[in-house]
C-alpha cells in the first residue's frame, strides 16, 4: 500500500499489526478492515502453494517448463477463490515506505503500529517505539 492509502485507512478505522521479523527488523505490517472501494463487484482471489482457510477454494494446478530447455516440471499448486468483494479488504504495507511518506501520515502511521524509524544513507534502519501525542 502507499503510505498516504495507510494514513486514509487508519483514520477510516482500519487496523494493522506487524509481520514476524525474519529480515531481522520490521519491515512489513499487515492491515484489515480497510474500506474497499470495489465493494459489490466480482473478485479472484489466489493462493500459492497451501489452500488458505474457509470456504469457496478451488485447487487450479499451474504448469510450470523449464526456463533453459522447455521441459514440463511439476504443476505449481494454485487455489483460487471467485467471489463478491466485500466492504472491508486487507493489505500489507512495508516500512520503507514511511520514507515517501508525507510528515502527517507518516505520523500517523508510526503512532498506529507503535514504532518510528530513521532510514540512514547508508542503508541502515533504526526504530524506537513511537511517542504517543
């Protein structure tokens, strides 16, 4: 998500929390109940490899070829949901997105999920939990 689509989310009640930290900092958060502009039309949903939960999944193997000889390799397993979008949706928005961000949404984001962060020239991250206002 862009920031300033985060920001909107947020003050539209939207809530998100932070992904594990396997990159060793936290780098992404996932976002529910956002208000979905595409409420009532037709959706696809798709999963690879696992069949998420709930109901309506259908199982569509994906082929897959070798890139260097064009040989058939194992399917792909794919899961595909067709359905109505709802009025919320959900999304993930990463950290390092904060840096486009303008200074009131990006406070506004920081103080939702409770961490600011300064990005260093050097590529580096720091985060601190964020000050309340």
């Amino acid at each position: 998500m862009h920031p300033a689509d985060v920001a909107a989310a947020i003050r539209a009640g939207a809530t998100g929390s932070w992904a594990d930290r396997k990159y060793g900092w936290p780098h992404k958060a996932y976002f529910e109940g956002i208000p979905n502009p595409h409420v009532g039309l037709r959706e696809i949903r798709t999963s690879a490899n696992f069949k998420p939960e709930g109901d309506g999944w259908v199982h569509r193997p994906e082929p897959r070829f070798d890139e260097s000889t064009g040989a058939r390799l194992p399917d792909r397993d794919r899961w595909v949901k067709y359905s109505i979008a709802g009025a919320t949706t959900y999304d993930k928005f990463y950290s390092v997105h904060l840096q486009d961000a303008s200074p009131e949404d990006r406070a506004t984001i920081e103080q939702h999920l409770g961490l600011s962060f300064e990005f260093m020239e050097d590529g580096g991250v720091r985060w601190q939990p964020s000050k309340q206002g």
